[in-house]
C-alpha cells in the first residue's frame, strides 16, 4: 500500500554516484509493442517501477523509438497534483540536428491519443541493467507538444523543443530497469 510509511536513509546509497541529469536522448514506446505495464511490487508493496512486459515471445526485448537530442538539453521533473493527486511528470529536450524527422516523428506521437510512453536513460546500471526514468502511465495519458525555433543569428541555438506530459503518475519519480532495442520505422 502506498500509504505505508518508510524512511529515506542516504546511508542506503553504498557510496554510488548520484549525478543529475538525463542522457542526450530518449526512447517512445508506442502501447503496439507493450503487452503488460503495472507497478512493480516488491514484498506486496508496490514501488516507483514499472513492470513491462513487451509483445512477442517469451524473452521479447522491448521495442522503441529514439530520438537524440541536444546534450545537456534533456530533463524529467515532477510536480505534485495535490493531496491524493499523483503528479505530472514532465520530460523534455531539444532536437538541433534531424529536425526533418523530428516533425514527422512529432506529428506522429500527436496522433497517438498518448498511447506511449517516453524514457530517459539515466546514464546508470543497476544490476546490469539500463535504468531509465519514465514519463506515462498505463493508461496512456501522454500529451506530447513542439516548438520550433529557426534561432535569429547563425550562432543561435535552434532546433525543436520536446514536451511529453502525462498529468497522472502515481510516484513523483518512476523507473523501469531494463534494455530497449531500437526498432526502425522500416520493420513495421
């Protein structure tokens, strides 16, 4: 239950590094290729990560969609709905090369009525394993919003600015621990 109380010990950290920020790119799974998504329960409890199970056989990789953005442009925030609300989660970054793909890959996920979900590799491995922060739920409330700038001088910085929004999450921070192949518009 998610109203049990439990300490938050830095002691627990075994001398890990922590550092912010999110790599220079994130992956759209699009519900297509999901069979499963549920709160993982550790000891009946449920904890901020994601079960999934991917569509196909039995040891199927998850499948998704990359998308590179500019380094040190990526960012997965919270923000608190209210008590017994959830929170909004937030991911963003900016695209400067591949703008072309990145309009139709816009249009695309616009479409989409949110049935997707975005992650953001942190950088780290647990367990052998690529840990991602996650926007979306399994309900597939995703919203997923552009804007383009030209920039005004040759110098400017320039590009499109992603935001994918879901406006309920039931952690202020989720994660699924796990590798994504990248599948090409071609395979489908």
């Amino acid at each position: 239950m998610a109203c049990n109380f439990n300490s938050v010990l830095k002691g627990n950290n075994e001398c890990k590094e922590n550092p912010a920020g999110v790599s220079n790119y994130c992956m759209v799974i699009p519900f297509d290729n999901i069979d499963e998504i549920k709160i993982k329960k550790v000891n009946e409890k449920e904890i901020n990560q994601y079960d999934i199970t991917p569509k196909g056989s039995a040891g199927a990789a998850l499948k998704g969609f990359r998308m590179d953005f500019k380094n040190q442009t990526g960012q997965v925030t919270s923000e608190d709905n209210g008590a017994g609300k959830g929170w909004t989660g937030t991911g963003t970054g900016r695209v400067e090369i591949g703008e072309d793909d990145m309009a139709v890959l816009s249009r695309t996920l616009s479409n989409l009525d949110g049935n997707f979900l975005v992650m953001f590799p942190t950088g780290n491995k647990v367990d052998g394993k690529t840990e991602w922060k996650v926007i979306g739920n399994p309900e597939g409330d995703c919203q997923f919003s552009t804007a383009a700038d030209s920039g005004a001088a040759r110098g400017d910085d320039h590009g499109t600015t992603f935001t994918v929004t879901c406006d309920y999450m039931k952690f202020d921070v989720v994660k699924y621990f796990g590798e994504i192949d990248q599948e090409d518009a071609s395979s489908n």
